[in-house]
C-alpha cells in the first residue's frame, strides 16, 4: 500500500471504510462528513484494472455506463497508478461520475490532478460536489478542446450554466488546459459562493443556492472523453458543533 494512503486512512479511520457499491448512490443513506483534515484518494492501493472501493459511478443523460478502473502510469503525479474513465461513447449529453461513497460536505476545499488522454466531441476533467444523486449536484469542469472553465448546476437532470459572478451569465472563463497534460483542478465551495481554479491560479467566482444541503463529492467527465485522475483531495470547511 502506498505510505500517503495508509497515513490518510489512519486518519481518518472508519468514516471511509468500506468497498464499492454496484448500485447507485443516492441520498436517502446519508455519509458521514468528511474530515476538517485534507483527504487525498491517490488509487495507488487499488488492484489495476478495478474500480476504488468506497467509489461508485452513475450516469447523468444518455449513452454508455462511465467505464472507471484504476491503472498504472508512469508519469502518475503521486505513486505508479491513476484512475481512468475509458468509455469513449461519443453521446454529446453524456455525463459519466464517480462519487465517493461514505463522505459528505456542504463546504468543502475540493482538489484533484487530471490528464485528457483524448475525445473529439469532448475533451475534459470534472469535480462533483453537493451531490444528493445522479440527477442533483454541482460540477466544475476544464475542458483541452475547448480550452475553458466553466461551472454547472445539474438540477433534475438537466445541467445548466452558472454564470460566472460579477459577469451576468457569462459561461466560465476562457483558459488553457493542456491536452494530454497533468493539470489540477480546484474549488472552493463556501456557502452559494464556489472559487474555481485551474493550475493554482484563481480564474473566477460563481454564486448559486439550488443546492445548500451537505452533499457527496466526485468525479466526472462527458461524451468520448477519456480521463485519467490523481490524488483526488477533499478538505471540509463545515463548522463542527
């Protein structure tokens, strides 16, 4: 077991125990918060060829189930293996994620490492946070082919853009987002306002409030974009009573 997991896992102990659930996630079985300590999943204790345990994917839209598995790679940010969505279903409204099973937050510091390896209808890396269910949550996503970020609501099914704040609607901000590169995602989500940023540096604000309950965080991609993913890091800004 990499020497990063295992220190995570004493941790944090039993509130991420657990393996993988072949069904799908949904709200009605709260998870425990996450820890006010950083949490980071580096996939490097995971047998290749095999989803995490404690992950279970779903599917927001049409097309093909994501198809998640861990494997190895020699330019893996942290360790010798990473996560990958390979499905390369080229359906445009097509959202498969991955959602930590047995953890839960309303603000939270929300990082993780990604590479698009390909996809010509899309091409890009996503964080799930806020997530009651396949059809309910917030997602951050950078794009390589179309060289932006940009924040979305998906509500009932149906993603929508949030507008960058201070902009009216105004979708994402235009960034580069090097093709078939590490880069790191990351949000803040404090309250309705969620701080988005690619590569260390802050590229914009959004304020929501469709969904102010804690809520599960993840992963996520679309149509025939083939992502690999690293050191996915949660840290809970909730207040503790």
């Amino acid at each position: 077991m990499h020497i990063r997991h295992l220190l995570t896992g004493l941790l944090v102990g039993s509130l991420f125990s657990g393996c993988a659930r072949s069904t799908e996630p949904t709200s009605s079985d709260p998870a425990p918060p996450v820890s006010n300590k950083a949490l980071t999943y580096d996939f490097d204790s995971t047998p290749v060829g095999q989803v995490p345990p404690g992950f279970t994917a779903a599917l927001t839209g049409a097309g093909a189930p994501g198809e998640w598995r861990v494997q190895q790679a020699d330019d893996a940010p942290s360790g010798r293996q990473v996560l990958v969505q390979l499905s390369d279903d080229r359906t445009n409204a097509r959202y498969p994620h991955l959602v930590r099973d047995d953890a839960s937050a309303r603000d939270a510091d929300i990082s993780v490492r990604f590479k698009t390896l390909s996809g010509t209808v899309d091409a890009s890396g996503g964080i799930v946070f806020r997530y009651q269910d396949r059809g309910n949550y917030y997602v951050v996503r950078a794009n390589s082919l179309e060289d932006n970020v940009v924040a979305y609501k998906t509500q009932n099914g149906k993603r929508s853009n949030i507008g960058v704040k201070g902009k009216g609607s105004a979708y994402g901000v235009e960034a580069e987002v090097p093709h078939q590169q590490w880069n790191t995602l990351r949000v803040i989500a404090k309250g309705p306002v969620f701080e988005v940023f690619l590569n260390g540096r802050k590229l914009f604000e959004v304020e929501d409030a469709t969904f102010t309950a804690p809520g599960k965080i993840g992963l996520w991609t679309k149509a025939d974009a083939v992502t690999q993913f690293d050191d996915l890091s949660a840290t809970s800004l909730d207040k503790r009573e």
